[in-house]
C-alpha cells in the first residue's frame, strides 16, 4: 500500500469518527416545577451519561435511566453516547436552584443516582434489571444490600465477578432463601435510587442486613454519609414496613490504621445511633477482622478491603446470633 494512499485512509477515517462524533445530538435537559429532571436525546440506539459531582460525563459516568429528582437543585452535565461509547456528543450543562422549599443543599449522599464506574466489564443497569426480577421472583426472607463487600459474598450469580464467599452463603444463608442485593461500587446515593427504582418492590423479607458507605469516604465527610445511609433506612422503613434491618457498621479498610478508618469509625458512631429506631438493630463486627495490633491481613482481605471464603465466615459468625434473634429462629 502506498504512503499517500494509507494517508488518505487515515485522513478519511479521522473525518469519519468526526462526523459520528457530531451526528450525536446533546440531550436536552428540562426540569418540572416539582424538581424532576428529565433528559431527552433524539438519536437512535446512543446512552445519555450524567453527572452531579461538576466533573464532565465520561464513558463510566451515571446512565440516565430514570428521571432526576433534583429539588435541592445543583449542577446537571450530561451527553449522548454512542451505544459502545467511544463517540460523544457536546456538553449540556445546566444549573438548577432550589426550590423555595429545599433552601437548603442536600449533600450528594442522599441525592439516588446511578452508577457506571466499572464498565464495561460491569454493566449496573444489567445487574439491577436481574437482580430486582429474581429477588421478585424468590422473595427472600433475607435481604443483603451493599456494595462490593456484599456483591462478592455469594448468592446468585449475575456477572462475571467471583463470589468468594459462595461456601460460607450456601451454608448459612441458601437454606433460608436469601437475595444479594450488593452492586459493586455502590455509594449510598447509588442503593438509594435501586430501592426507588423497583429493586425491592413486591417482597417482604423478614430482615435486610445492609452495609454501605465505604466507597463515599473518599470523597465525602462522615456527617454526609451518615445522612445517606440514614436515608437508606428510612427508605426501607417505608417500602417495607414490616421487614427488621440489621444495620451493620462499615468494616474497616487498609492493612494498617489509617485516616479512612478514622473517618468510617466516625461514620459507625453516628449511624450506632439508629438503633432501636425504624426496626434497626446495629451491630459493628469490624473488630472481629483485625488482629490484636489492629492489622488487617491478606488471609481474610486480600487486597486489604474485600474479604475471602475465610473472611466471609468470619462476618457469617459474627452476626448469625443477631440473625437467629431478628428471624425468631433463636431457642
């Protein structure tokens, strides 16, 4: 092949890409007077990703699946992707105040949004589409919901991460018909817009066991996850009025003591709070995954965060007391 004409090529496929690029119309953001948003995109088969946070959408961004309830107002950036998302549309971005009666910001924690931040190894949407069928399918007596920690525990398998604690969930938890509801990545925001979007609808588990909040504490003050993972509850309070929730405090994370720790151990002592309210009963079984000089080792947490089968056991017996209680299973 010739230079001029492999150049020609090159130039015609850049000039290609381009005019995909700009066939994709920017979605178009409106927001009704009770503060929801929707976003509307006129090209067919392309994904709208949005963002709160200020950064600019990515191809790892929130998927617009749902209209935004946005009364507290903020910053709304969205484009149109292409379904494989390597093409993108121009900005849209827009401003919104808040409402005369939400004067004051709601701190990012409580506001439900999804999630994208694994693809495309991971698809949320996916994983929420399948997981609120089966749970509606099985209706569990028991009910984990999470992030990562709880996705990986066991249960039914819906993607292609590993479940390192199927041995530990088919012996305590198989036998008593029990649902994963644990999206890996998931922020607080993230599980609340799952309950508010169909992901525990028609079930009534006798208790939810939830743990949440890890992946906020990077970005995010403990007061601020609190309040999101107080929202969770609440949220479960009225969606399943009559199921217990054993709320358990955020496991502690990195192989030495850390600021993170200290900022998940301000969050636990805030949420402690919750209990004997809204059917919550609290309990903080961090400790049982340290050794005595406050270590986290790599034969429970590999990677310092995510337990294995032997950590998985580790929580499964910590907590099961609590479960035969909150089950009336306890002789």
């Amino acid at each position: 092949m010739s230079k001029h004409l492999l150049l020609s090529l090159l130039v015609f496929s850049t000039q290609l890409c381009a005019q995909t690029a700009l066939q994709l119309a920017p979605p178009t953001a409106k927001r009704s007077p009770s503060g929801i948003v929707t976003l509307e995109s006129t090209p067919p088969d392309t994904t709208v990703l949005y963002t709160l946070d200020g950064a600019d959408p990515i191809a790892k961004s929130n998927p617009y699946l749902a209209p935004i309830d946005l009364p507290h107002g903020g910053t709304l950036k969205a484009r149109t992707f292409s379904k494989d998302r390597k093409n993108m549309s121009e900005l849209t971005e827009q401003v919104f105040a808040p409402l005369p009666s939400f004067a004051v910001p709601a701190p990012s924690t409580v506001v439900a949004t999804t999630q994208d931040r694994s693809w495309p190894s991971y698809d949320w949407a996916k994983r929420h589409e399948l997981t609120s069928a089966a749970v509606k399918k099985a209706r569990p007596q028991i009910l984990f919901i999470g992030d990562s920690i709880t996705h990986f525990f066991g249960g039914e398998q819906f993607d292609s991460y590993a479940l390192r604690g199927q041995q530990t969930w088919g012996e305590f938890y198989t036998p008593r018909n029990a649902g994963n509801l644990g999206f890996g990545w998931d922020k607080t925001e993230n599980v609340l817009w799952r309950l508010q979007h169909g992901a525990i609808d028609g079930i009534a588990p006798k208790l939810v066991v939830m743990m949440i909040g890890t992946n906020n504490t990077g970005t995010c003050s403990a007061p601020d996850i609190a309040s999101g993972i107080e929202a969770i509850v609440q949220e479960f309070t009225k969606r399943l009025p009559q199921s217990k929730i054993l709320l358990l405090g955020i496991f502690p994370r990195g192989e030495k003591p850390n600021p993170q720790r200290e900022k998940i151990a301000e969050i636990n002592a805030i949420i402690s709070k919750l209990h004997g309210t809204h059917n919550v009963t609290f309990l903080d079984i961090g400790p049982k995954f340290l050794t005595p000089e406050g270590l986290i080792t790599k034969d429970i947490m590999p990677d310092f965060l995510h337990p294995n089968e032997k950590g998985y056991r580790i929580w499964a017996e910590a907590i099961e007391p609590t479960v035969k209680q909150l089950m009336d299973e306890a002789k």
